[in-house]
C-alpha cells in the first residue's frame, strides 16, 4: 500500500506555542524526513522587511523549529536568507525580530546574494521541467551550497496576489533562483512546480514548518489583512501542507494550478482526500479567505498576464525595470505602511496575545 502523505494541523497559544511546535514537528515525522548527519538549511520567509502579522516568518515559528531540531539531534543548523528587489533581508530579519533568534542560538547566517557565502553554479536537472529551461535558455543557475543539505521551509499561511495562496512551495522561489527570477512571474505556478522537482533532486530531505497563529487574508504577500487562527502545520510534503492551507483558507487546493501541476507529476499530494490530516479536524474548516488586488497587483496584472504581456521582455529585461521596483517600493514602504499597516502592527500588539509575545522578543 503506498503511503500517505501526512499533514499535522494543531491549534496552539503564546505561552506554550514553542513545546507545541516541537510536538508538531515529531507527529511531523521530522527524523525520518531528514538526514541528521547533513547541514540543515532554515530557509526563512521575509515577504517585507515590515513586521506586518502574518506576512514573514514569526520568531516563535523560529525559535520553536530550531528547538525541535536540537532535540533530535540536530547539531549543524545554518539559515540561509535571500533578497528581493523590494526586500531588504538585513533590515527583515531585525525587525522581524529574527535576529535575536538566530544570536540566541548562534545560528550561522548565509545569504544567497553574498558571493562570499554562497556560490552559484548550472544545474542540469534530471527532471522533465515545465518552464525553467525555456526562461533560462543558457542554463538554471542554483546555489552550490544546497546541494547534499536537509531544507527546512517556514512559511506563513496567507495569500497572494499571483498564486492566491503562498506556502511551503513557493517559499523555495526565494533561495533557489537569483534576482532574476522576476522573468517567471507569468509562469509562476510552472515554475514552482519545476523548483520543487529541483529541491527533491539536491536535498538530502524536505520539511514545512509553517505558522497561522496570525495568518493573512487579501492582497498579499505584504498588503493583507491580519486574521487570528492560532494554527500551526507542519510535513515533509510541501505540496501536502501547501492543499491543506488553502482548504483551511477557503480554497479547493486542485483548483491552484501549482498544486494540481505538483500533483499531477508526482512530487507531493495536493488532494485533501488523500491526504492524512492529523490533530485538528479541518473538515468544516473554511477561513473564506479573498485575494483581491492592490494598485502593485493591478500593475502587475497588466504586464504579467494582460495582452500586454507582449512587453514583458522590453519593460522587464531592461533598465525600465528599475522604474516599476522604485514604484513598488514608493507603494509599500512609503504609502502603504505608514498609512495603514503601522498602525495594524501597534493594534495587534496592543490588544492581541500573540502581538505582545511578538513585543516580548528583542531585535
């Protein structure tokens, strides 16, 4: 009998959220996922360099998932972290408070953009890709340094803006292609379907650890609205963990084409009703979670996916990108933040339990 893919969904509080997330990650099967003689790479998740709740990895999620990983033994532990044309990774991890986190437990920091840690090297995948090959004609470049290591995703259950919803798969998009990775956005869901078929050929095991204590609903990854659920999931199968998120957020997970297209190829199970959910019933679950747009999504939209994509490699592979990333970051970090989601982040940390355990951890 082939076996199950298994998803671990817990409801979990602030003063026992780090013994719960170690709970998780053992019902998780965390041991046998991973190799405990091979490095294991924390891959973080900063969606904005803001703490807005829901959007980035929390430093419980952290703290608890390096804990659980001590506790198995697990002693080489390192986090690599990624930039993006409109995150800062130095300035997230600080005010994400993950930082401290990593001081605390003295836990190395890598990034995949500093030639000085991490190398970058042609890959030439085994796997019958989608998409990949026809972005990058001249060969897929990924970080030499992952290959042979154990990967850890610490996602956060929210929406998006491109894929309706964002998890453990497209939390690889980050650490895996360089800056140019912008070029797949009209081919998104390919292409985390083609990077997933990619981690499963140089990594010595996959894991998800991923945290909706505070999730986000809307125009994410960055401009959403917080919405409590004090849940926490965790697999080793990433498109497994990545269905059972978009059914608790109100979405059918076959309905998204990257995870019907992972499933579909094999590479993880994306149909609820093959997947064996343990802890929490989320049969009667549904968050009825929208997407919608923001004015950075409605830009994009036009240019990624209208007739106007046509355009794409003028506006996109020239100089005349700079123009749209300075827009984005004019939106976000200059309207957007200061208008409306600073105040959100002072409201939840004033008024919501685990806002004010998010206060209690340093910088």
């Amino acid at each position: 009998m082939t076996k199950r893919s298994k998803v671990v969904v817990i409801r979990s509080a602030p003063e026992r959220v780090l013994e719960d997330i170690k709970q998780l990650t053992v019902r998780a099967g965390l041991s046998d996922a991973f190799d405990k003689n091979s490095t294991t790479i924390l891959k973080e998740n900063i969606s904005w360099h803001y703490p807005f709740p829901g959007a980035n990895t929390t430093p419980w999620q952290l703290e608890g998932t390096i804990l659980a990983l001590q506790a198995e033994g697990f002693k080489d532990i390192v986090c690599v972290g990624n930039n993006t044309v409109v995150t800062n990774p130095f300035k997230g991890e600080r005010l994400c408070k993950l930082k401290g986190v990593f001081n605390k437990y003295e836990i190395p920091l890598l990034y995949n953009f500093r030639p000085a840690d991490i190398q970058w090297e042609t890959y030439e995948p085994k796997a019958d890709l989608l998409v990949l090959h026809q972005i990058y004609p001249k060969g897929i470049k990924i970080p030499t340094y992952f290959k042979g290591k154990n990967i850890i995703h610490l996602p956060t259950m929210k929406t998006h803006i491109y894929t309706t919803t964002t998890g453990a798969m497209k939390n690889a998009f980050g650490g895996l292609l360089n800056t140019r990775r912008h070029y797949t956005h009209s081919v998104i869901h390919e292409t985390l379907v083609d990077l997933l078929a990619i981690q499963q050929e140089i990594h010595k095991g996959i894991f998800a650890v991923m945290d909706g204590t505070i999730c986000g609903s809307g125009p994410g990854p960055r401009t959403m609205v917080p919405i409590r659920s004090d849940l926490l999931l965790a697999s080793s199968d990433s498109v497994a963990i990545d269905a059972v998120a978009a059914k608790i957020m109100g979405f059918d997970p076959m309905t998204l084409d990257y995870i019907r297209l992972a499933h579909e190829r094999g590479l993880g199970t994306g149909r609820i009703e093959e997947i064996e959910v343990i802890g929490e019933d989320i049969s009667e679950l549904n968050l009825s979670f929208p997407v919608g747009d923001n004015l950075a999504s409605k830009v994009g939209d036009l240019f990624w996916f209208s007739p106007l994509k046509i355009f794409q490699r003028m506006l996109f592979r020239t100089p005349l990108v700079y123009t749209f990333i300075l827009g984005s970051y004019i939106y976000h970090d200059f309207y957007w933040w200061p208008s409306r989601g600073r105040a959100v982040l002072r409201q939840i940390c004033r008024d919501d339990p685990w806002g004010r355990l998010f206060e209690q951890y340093e910088e």
